[in-house]
C-alpha cells in the first residue's frame, strides 16, 4: 500500500448482519465499501448473492460488484490488487475505504495473512485437469504422496484446492503446507479487521429467513434466466450455495420448494460454520456483537482511514 493509514475492515460469515450495519453507518459517516464477497462480483447472479440493492448502492457506494460473468474467475490476488488501487482512489476522492464482505481469503490476502505464492500457471493447470479427467482422482492421491497434510485439509472433493496445491508443488518443488510461513506482519499492521459475531441460534434462524426471502424474490426464477443465458452448472452457479441447489431443483434431483429451501437453508449454515473456521486463519480481529455504536468506534477509531 502506498501509505500508511489504517484501512477498516468488516467481517462476517454469511447473513450476519455486515449490509444492514454499513448501511445504518452511512447515515451518520461518509465512507464507501469495498467488497471482499467472491460471490458478488459475479454479473447477474444478484438474489441468491444477497447483493445489494440499487438504491442501496445509490446510497452507499459498492465496489468490486458485477466484475465478471459466471464462468470467468476472480482470484484472491485479483481482489488484492484491486482493493488496494480502490483504497487509494477513494482516499483521494476524500472518503475512507472500508473493506466489508465474508470471503476470509480475500480478506486474508489483502491483509497480509497468506505468504506470497507463485500466480496461476495456465499450462500447468490444464495439464493437471487433464490428467484427473483421464484418471479420476489420481490428483489426490499425488497430492496426499508429497504432502498429506495439505491432502487431508483439502479432502478428496475439492478438485480446485487440489489442483491448486499440486500447481503450486510442480513451480516451487516445495509441499504447499511448506510454503506457509505465517504471512506478511508490516502489511497486517495497515488494517484495523472487526468481525461480527451472531449467536448460534439466532444465526441459523437468520439463515432461514434469508433463504424464504431469497426464493420469494425470484431466486429460482434467476436461475433460469442465467442458464437460458448460457451459464450453466460448469459456471459459478455450479459452485454456489443457492444457485447449485436450484439446478438440482430444476433437473429433478430435488422434488419439491419445500425440499429446496432445507437444502439451501441447511448448506448455508454449513458455509457460515467454514467461514468461522476460515476467519479463525486470521490474526487481529476484533469480534464484537451487531452493536452500531461499538462497531462504529472499532472501524473509525483515530488512525482508520
């Protein structure tokens, strides 16, 4: 970063609260978000994403929403450089950035909490897909031979995770479990992170009202206008709680709104649960309850922006 202001940040596993707060801070502080949602940046994918509203944007303005289309990526480096470019842009409009969203590896590497790790090779990559496409799970099991303690994190399922580790072994000759020395300490210092904490219970009846509101606006009805747009379960949609639960409606594998709604309920809940393990990687983070005024003097206190 090229100054040295302290960037506020916000975080929250999944319908915690994170918008409606930002939102009533507006009314009383002038800020903009930058957001750390890999989700979001999707173009068109905006019910089963909780986006923000137009006039919510209109009133508090989102950056790094409506980024790319489903089938193209956005890594955590990608996040990285954009957020710190935005940080400096708003600044020098006479704003304070604030960083707010619940992907904990964009927070992670903006923050200096992931060490610096080669960028993606394509060739290596489509080697490696082929290869696991001709001989099924052949990467796990290479995976788990030069570093098992990476393959048992990653589990057998994760084919990206796999892929991942593996490329990142074929261009450092290094287990990935070996590159990981504990991230970058001077760039965690230009960060103030505050996490939002909701209660067991009260989260999960949230899950379940979000999901009612979601499938009320048109979630499935979304769905289909992206696949007669050509994004398919090979896109984001494929890998996105939500979205991937309302194919399986549409294919038949899941029969009845009644049975969609558990599914997404039930696989939100479980995201939140590895969004809490995720944000658990990062040091420094201030977890309070969903009280305006302390998360105010937590993200705005002297030296935050």
């Amino acid at each position: 970063m090229a100054d040295s202001q302290v960037t506020p940040v916000l975080v929250g596993c999944t319908a915690s609260g994170k918008t409606g707060l930002l939102l009533r801070l507006r009314e009383r502080r002038d800020f903009q978000v930058i957001s750390a949602d890999s989700r979001q940046v999707y173009r068109g994918m905006d019910i089963g994403t909780a986006k923000p509203s137009p006039d919510e944007r209109a009133f508090l303005i989102h950056h790094l929403l409506d980024c790319i289309d489903p089938d193209q990526s956005f890594s955590a480096g990608d996040f990285e450089r954009r957020a710190l470019e935005l940080i400096g842009s708003i600044r020098s409009s006479g704003s304070v950035p604030v960083v707010a969203g619940g992907t904990a590896l964009y927070v992670m590497a903006l923050t200096g909490a992931l060490d610096p790790l080669p960028e993606r090779c394509p060739g290596v990559r489509k080697g490696l897909g082929e290869l696991e496409l001709e001989v099924p799970g052949c990467l796990w099991r290479m995976l788990h031979s030069v570093d098992p303690a990476t393959a048992e994190s990653v589990g057998r399922g994760d084919i990206r995770r796999q892929t991942r580790a593996m490329e990142l072994f074929a261009l450092t000759g290094s287990p990935p479990s070996k590159l990981r020395k504990g991230g970058d300490p001077i760039a965690r210092e230009r960060f103030r992170i505050v996490g939002i904490s909701v209660p067991g219970d009260e989260h999960r009846r949230r899950i379940g009202i979000r999901t009612d509101l979601m499938l009320d606006s048109g979630l499935v009805e979304e769905v289909g206008s992206l696949l007669r747009a050509g994004w398919g379960r090979e896109s984001a949609l494929g890998r996105t709680i939500g979205y991937a639960e309302v194919l399986d409606y549409l294919d038949g594998g899941i029969g009845t709104l009644a049975e969609l709604r558990e599914a997404i309920e039930i696989n939100t809940w479980r995201l939140a649960r590895r969004q809490r393990n995720m944000f658990g990687r990062i040091p420094g983070i201030t977890w309070v309850r969903e009280d305006p005024e302390e998360v105010e003097s937590l993200l705005f206190a002297e030296g935050g922006g």
